[in-house]
C-alpha cells in the first residue's frame, strides 16, 4: 500500500529595511516530490531501498501583509498556491498553519518585509514483499520447477539441420516473428519434430525454451 508523507523546513529573513509603500512578504515555495520503493521480506525487515526523484516544483508568491488582516482570505492564497504545486490536499492545513505562524512571529520580532523560504518534500513510500517481485518475474506463474522452462544446450542448438527453403515451404511462415519463408531464398532450421523456423527466431527460443513452439515435443536429446 502506498503512502504519502510531507516534511517541511521554512525559513524567514528580513528584506529592505528601509522602503516606502505597503509592507510586502514575498513567499518561495520549492517542492519536490520522491517515490520511496521499500522492499521487504516476509517478517516485514526492510532489505533494500529506491529512491526515485519524480519531479521538482518552484513558485514564488508576493502579497502585501495588510492581508493578514483577514486570516481567512490569506489562508486562500497560500491553499491555492499549494493546489498548484500539486501539494497532496491532506498536507495543506497545517503547512499554511505553520506558515501564518511563522509570519506572526516574524512581525512580532520586527521583520516589517520579509522573504519566506518554504521548502517541502513529498514522499510517495510504497513497501513491496520480496515474493511479490519475485512472482511478476516469473510472469504470474507459480514458482513450480515443472513450470519453469529451461533452454536446450549449446550442443543441441549446433546439432540443428539448416536446409534451404523448397517451394512448399515458400507458401508457410515461421510461427515465432509470423514472417513468411522466401522459397529457395534463406536458410530455415528444422528441428526434430519436422518443423521448420527462421533461423536467428529458433535459436533465441531453445536459449529459454526445450520444447517446439507448435507441438510442444522435446527438442534436447535423452542420453
């Protein structure tokens, strides 16, 4: 199940002491979002870990301070600004919670204008058991030895008759890549059970298959 977390580090320094005009608080908001890929094994101990940086967002926001006059109508601003940056919707409460705060406790200290730096890291943390990768590598099938294929050997790859294509063989096609065979034109490999197959297509099945494609007969040799 995935999870999404937020940590948060907002910082404020004062800017222009001397100015005229309207008090000003300029907002930088810089958020970057992770994917946390945690695996696990069947106790539940963490073996490993991925972090994949997703993307980065920037957005500056400039508002004269005679706003906070109305709490309501600042905490609009800033949820709209969060909304854009994707923040997840869960988070956004307290993070303008802390900032109204942090902004309370500069004017109190002095800071008539001021540059906030609000700097934010989503995490989308997702745990995936260690039988879980292993059963999507195995393609969904059961990690039964009777269902696990193996390819012929080297040897009985090498022992395959290569014949030129006849006439009749013109007029069927390799079942692997579905291409027709050109009569008298190219090399086919015929295996045991008779049936023909380009080349290069039966050579890459047998390295992970020790049967034919169309009939399913052994194609590795009992000694």
């Amino acid at each position: 199940m995935a999870r999404v977390y937020c940590g948060y580090d907002l910082n404020l320094n004062t800017r222009n002491l001397r100015f005229s005009g309207l008090p000003i608080g300029v907002f930088n908001f810089s958020v970057k979002w992770h994917h946390l890929l945690v695996f696990v094994d069947q106790l539940g101990v963490t073996t490993n870990f991925q972090d994949t940086k997703l993307y980065e967002s920037n957005q500056l926001l400039a508002m004269p301070l005679y706003i906070l006059q109305s709490q309501f109508l600042f905490a609009r601003h800033m949820e709209r600004a969060l909304d854009a940056l994707c923040v997840h919707g869960s988070f956004v409460p307290n993070i303008v919670r802390l900032i109204l705060d942090t902004v309370f406790r500069g004017l109190d200290n002095g800071h008539q204008q001021f540059n906030m730096n609000i700097n934010l890291e989503l995490v989308i943390k997702e745990e995936v058991e260690e039988e879980s990768i292993e059963d999507v590598s195995l393609g969904g099938y059961e990690s039964d030895a009777e269902q696990v294929t193996r390819g012929v050997s080297k040897s009985t790859i090498e022992k395959l008759e290569q014949k030129s294509c006849s006439p009749c063989d013109g007029d069927g096609c390799c079942c692997i890549c579905l291409e027709e065979f050109e009569g008298g034109r190219e090399k086919v490999v015929e295996i045991p059970c008779s049936h023909l197959f380009h080349n290069k297509c039966i050579v890459e099945w047998l390295k992970r298959n020790n049967s034919c494609p169309l009939c399913r007969c052994k194609v590795e040799e009992e000694e």
